[in-house]
C-alpha cells in the first residue's frame, strides 16, 4: 500500500476562518478523494481531487466551502473554508494507486477539526 | 443508487473468540468490489479484506475471512482468535466500476473485544 501523511494532524480553529489540510503520497497515484467524517457517522465523500484541472465534488458540497488543488500525483490540498462548528469532523484523503483494477482506496491518517 | 446496511451498531466478543459482523448492499450490477475497513481509536481507515464479485472463493487474509453471498446480497466478516488489537470500528463498502472508484460505505459496526 501507499505511505500517506496528511498535515495537520489535528487543529483547533475560530470560526469564520479557513484551514487547508495537506495529502501527500510516497509514490505517483492514479485517483486521490477528500472524505469528512462527522462525529459517531461513517464517512461521506466531498470530493474526487482531479490532477491538473478542476474536482469533482459530490451532492451537498461546493467549491467556494471547500476548494482542492491537486498540481501533480503525489499532492493535494482540501481547505474548509468561513467555517462553523458544523465543520468539526475528520478530515481523510485516500487514493487509488496505478494499475490497482479493483480501485481499492488507501487511507491516510486522517486530520481532526475542532472549530469553535 | 448503491447502499450498504450494517444493522448491527455494535458487536462484543471474548478475547480468543470468533465473532461476525453482517453487511447487505444493494444493487443492480453485475460486476462489482467489496471491502471491509477498520477503524481503530487513531482514526486510521486501514484496509482488512477485499472480495471481488466475480469470484466465487471467499477472501480470506489471516484470522479474517467472509462469507460471499453474491445471490442474497451479503457480505459479512468474520474474525477468529479475537485479539484486543481488533477493536474497532468496521466498515463495509462497496464499489461499482461504472462509479469509478467512489465507495459507498455503511453505518458501521463498533467490535468490543472483552479480556
């Protein structure tokens, strides 16, 4: 599997500000995806990181909430944005690595927001 | 649209014991991935077992194995020789090719391990 770190690990931040978490992978993978995990839920995708050119967010999130960048194969970034308590959650990116045909997804370690 | 269903919120088990957890999904494909995933307190989604649709064998990898119903729509874990390691919570989730690789994950089931 892919070695995966995101930065931070963890933060604690005022409303109304904007954070930006860090992904980034040992090694060039074909597909990386932004998950938020709100407290006791499962997981639910915000967005599909696209290389050199726009994500692919799903239902219920935007780009001005929650923009990425992914300039190359081994980086992205997710900022939340102006935001609220309800923004508290988990943060994890995982990504798909070349030539894996069942499109299992690795995990990193994921990053806690606090905001108060 | 694809959903997965863990009905069992939470599940306890000696140490050294056998336990199952369930997962249904739902679908109108054919051809299709299935994973478990656990999470312990670190938050970490670490990847246990993955089950390939068109295969017929059950995966199995070490003291965690499923059972494949393609026709009944399940797919539960199950994990022998329980150790504390192995609390957690568990995740299954299901993948469609024609989805690209987007997972659909259930609820979740929280596994106590009890000394």
């Amino acid at each position: 599997s892919a070695v995966i770190s995101q930065k931070p690990s963890r933060d604690i931040c005022q409303r109304g500000t904007s954070l930006t978490i860090q992904c980034q992978v040992d090694s060039q993978v074909t597909m990386m995806f932004w998950y938020r995990q709100q407290p006791g839920q499962s997981l639910t995708l915000i967005a599909t990181a696209n290389q050199g050119s726009e994500a692919t967010y799903e239902s219920g999130f935007v780009i001005d909430k929650f923009p990425i960048s992914r300039p190359n194969l081994t980086f992205s970034t997710l900022t939340v944005s102006n935001m609220s308590p309800e923004d508290s959650s988990i943060y994890l990116c995982s990504v798909v690595r070349q030539g894996a045909s069942s499109g299992t997804q690795y995990f990193g370690p994921g990053t806690r927001l606090l905001v108060l | 649209a694809q959903t997965v269903t863990q009905s069992q919120p939470e599940m306890s088990v000696q140490e050294a014991e056998t336990v199952t957890l369930s997962c249904t999904y739902d679908t109108s494909e054919s051809d299709y991935y299935l994973f478990w995933y656990k999470q312990p307190p670190s938050r970490q989604m670490i990847l246990v077992i993955r089950q390939e649709a068109y295969k017929q064998q059950n995966a199995t990898e070490n003291r965690f194995s499923v059972n494949f119903q393609k026709a009944a729509k399940s797919f539960s874990l199950k994990i022998s020789d329980s150790q504390l390691g192995d609390a957690a919570m568990y995740f299954c989730a299901y993948r469609s090719p024609s989805s690209g690789s987007r997972l659909t994950f259930g609820e979740g089931t929280q596994l106590t391990v009890n000394p």
